[in-house]
C-alpha cells in the first residue's frame, strides 16, 4: 500500500542556486538564480523559508539558520549532459541525455531544412532564422508576418525550432499544424533533430506583440522507459499541468491542464489538493521563471515570481491532506542577472513536505534529478531509475 495518496511533483522551471560540479565546464561560473535574484530585490518568502530552502540556498539578507526546517530539504546535482528543460525533466522520470540535442545559435538553421519548411508552410515565405529573443524578433518581424502572411522561424538557446504566427491573421489551428509538419521533419535527419518544435501564436493588441498561451510544444518523445508509464500500469492517475505533457509527448499522462502562467498552475494544483482525490500523481510545470524573466534577463520580475509562488505554496500546504506528499525541484538555471540569455547550469533545490513527517532535515547533496523521480517510484512500488538516489526510507 503507498505511503502517500497522491503526490504533487512542482517543478519551477529556471531556477537554481548555484554552483555545482560541472558549472564551470557548461561555461556558467558564478551562475546562481535564487541569489542574485534576491539582490536585486529582496524575496518575500517566508513559506519557503520555514521549509528550509535558506539551508540549501544562499538568499541575500538572511543569515539566520533554521534549527528545525519543515520539509526534507537537498542540493541535486544533474548527471545529463545538458541544461535545457527536456534533459531536467527526463532525467527526474528516468532518462539519462549522454548527447545534447543539436542547437543552431551560431549560424541559424540551414539551407536546406529551410526550403523544406517552407514547403511545408503553404510556400509561405521564412523570416528571420536565427537565434533571438522571441519578443525581440516579433518586434522587428511581426508587422511582416500579419501583413505579408510570412513566417517567423527562429531559435532560442535550447535545442527549439520556434514558430511564430499571428492569432487572427493566420490561426491558432494553422500555426499548430505547421510546427506538427516542422516536427515531423526535423525528426528526419539527426543533425536537424531539435528538441522542441515551438509554435508561438501572438496578438498586436494597442501597440504592443503580446505571445499568448496558446503556445504548443512538439517534443521528442522519450528515449527510455519512465516512470509515468509504470504509474500508469499501477492504476495511478498521471495529471500534467502546463507543459508537462507537451514535454513529454503524452507518454504516460493521462489527464491535461495545458500551458498557463504559474499562478493558474498552482491554482490547479491548489483545487486538486483541496478535493477528496486518490491515488494521483500530479505534475506541475511552472514556466515563467524561465520564460518570461530568466531569457529576459528580468531579474525584477524574477525576484517577484518567486515571492508570488511563495503565496500560492501556502495555500497549497494548507490545502494538503496528511497522506499527500509534495515535492518541489527545478530543471535547469536560468540567472536572470547572467550574461546573455541562455540557460546556466547550476546546482537544483529539493524541497521534500508531509504533514506527517516528524523530523525533517538537510539531506545534503543530492546526485541527480532521478533522486525525484525515485520517491515517487518507491511510494507506488515502481521500479527505480539509474538517474538518481534512493533516499525513501530516509523521509519518516
């Protein structure tokens, strides 16, 4: 029988706290999201902070020790090769990413996938190719695609195609079926075998390029088993909130809470917590930390979101039942302060919160994202994945 009835899994995409192994190896010394955040406008925590994150984390300001943390509280350390979203997650459910997905920053996509995009495309003309900032391009390309009807194509620091497509103009439909078309064919070749395929539907509303949510992400399904598939065999419920299904191409969810901003995210996991549920395992991917201040080097609004997650944390713990479990970890960094606007390596806080633990302490450094992965294979008597720790019976 599991220990915990359902279990909320909370990833907030983008946010790390600092140095790890391999930091200065990915090019990102001295990257540290939650600190130098924090610098620049100090955090207003103090859920999270009853809860120990202070004990993993450096937070400007804060110097005092939390002799008794309300949540088992680690510093994990990623095993993958890579610091992009697919890779953390992966590698929390088990997959282990030995070679990066090709990237095109430097030069843009080629020739050749190009002319077949366009193809594609209705023949519609390509715009833009090459790595940018999406509110950047739109701004330089937008009034183009709505008028002339081209297509933006562009990349981001991850492994993405991006897609760009105006609501009223082209369609939410349209664009949606070309990036399906884009994925297929990027799919064909592994040297064009991105990621993610990214449509990007946007409004020019009063002046302003405004992306909306009905963004769709075409993922490369998992290379290797997970533990989602295994939950579902189990009769578990699988519940994706935000981009966790798109993440992982569907497999192994079974009910879907498309992309919204991390407050309805939250809100959604908040008004499952507060239902008499069973048997659930509900993923939650909170995304504006990474794309809405991380990219754009917000470190003001970053600083902010935190707070704001911190209001919604609370009514979340107060919501739980005392057999549910919640775990909260990151993905990869993203310092809003940090040069350029790629993602950083950096070490990622686990956050570990029952009501019925008794004694919560510091676990120390944690090796990788797989140790998530695992108390929640553990709980429903899955099997363990490769990708990280076993520290289970440590939760009491």
């Amino acid at each position: 029988m599991p220990k915990f009835n359902r279990i909320f899994f909370i990833v907030t995409d983008g946010l790390g706290i600092g140095k790890e192994p391999r930091q200065d190896e990915f090019g990102d010394t001295g990257a540290n999201s939650f600190l130098h955040a924090s610098e620049v406008l100090p955090l207003n925590i103090p859920t999270w902070t009853k809860l120990g994150i202070t004990e993993i984390a450096k937070m400007a300001g804060h110097v005092q020790k939390n002799k008794h943390p309300l949540a088992y509280m680690g510093k994990i350390f990623e095993m993958s090769n890579g610091k992009d979203t697919l890779t953390g997650h992966w590698e929390m459910m088990g997959v282990y990413t030995k070679v990066p997905n090709p990237q095109f920053i430097e030069k843009g996509f080629p020739d050749e996938l190009i002319k077949e995009l366009s193809k594609a495309f209705d023949g519609r003309k390509i715009i833009g190719n090459r790595h940018e900032s999406g509110t950047v391009i739109l701004e330089e390309l937008g009034h183009q695609t709505i008028e002339k009807g081209d297509i933006i194509v562009y990349t981001s620091p991850d492994s993405t195609l991006q897609i760009c497509g105006d609501e009223k103009t082209l369609g939410v439909e349209k664009l949606t079926e070309y990036a399906k078309k884009a994925r297929a064919i990027c799919s064909s070749k592994p040297e064009w075998n991105v990621a993610r395929v990214i449509s990007r539907p946007f409004v020019f509303e009063n002046g302003k390029f405004i992306r909306t949510f009905n963004r769709h992400d075409f993922a490369n399904k998992p290379t290797s088993h997970i533990i989602l598939e295994d939950l579902q065999t189990k009769g578990v419920e699988v519940i994706g909130v935000g981009k966790i299904n798109d993440i992982f191409c569907g497999v192994g969810i079974n009910t879907v809470y498309g992309p919204a901003s991390d407050d309805e995210n939250m809100d959604i996991a908040i008004d499952i917590a507060t239902s008499n549920s069973k048997n659930q395992f509900i993923f939650v991917n909170l995304v504006e930390f990474d794309s809405h201040f991380g990219h754009r080097r917000n470190a003001i609004g970053y600083s902010e979101n935190i707070s704001r997650l911190d209001i919604k944390l609370t009514k979340l713990i107060n919501s739980l039942k005392d057999d549910d479990l919640l775990i909260m970890t990151s993905d990869h960094g993203n310092d809003p302060t940090y040069k350029g606007t790629d993602h950083t390596r950096e070490a990622l806080p686990l956050t570990i919160y029952s009501k019925s633990f008794k004694n919560p302490k510091v676990l120390g450094n944690l090796k990788g994202l797989g140790t998530a992965g695992n108390i929640v294979a553990r709980n429903w008597d899955v099997p363990l994945v490769c990708t990280g720790e076993d520290i289970f019976d440590k939760l009491i």
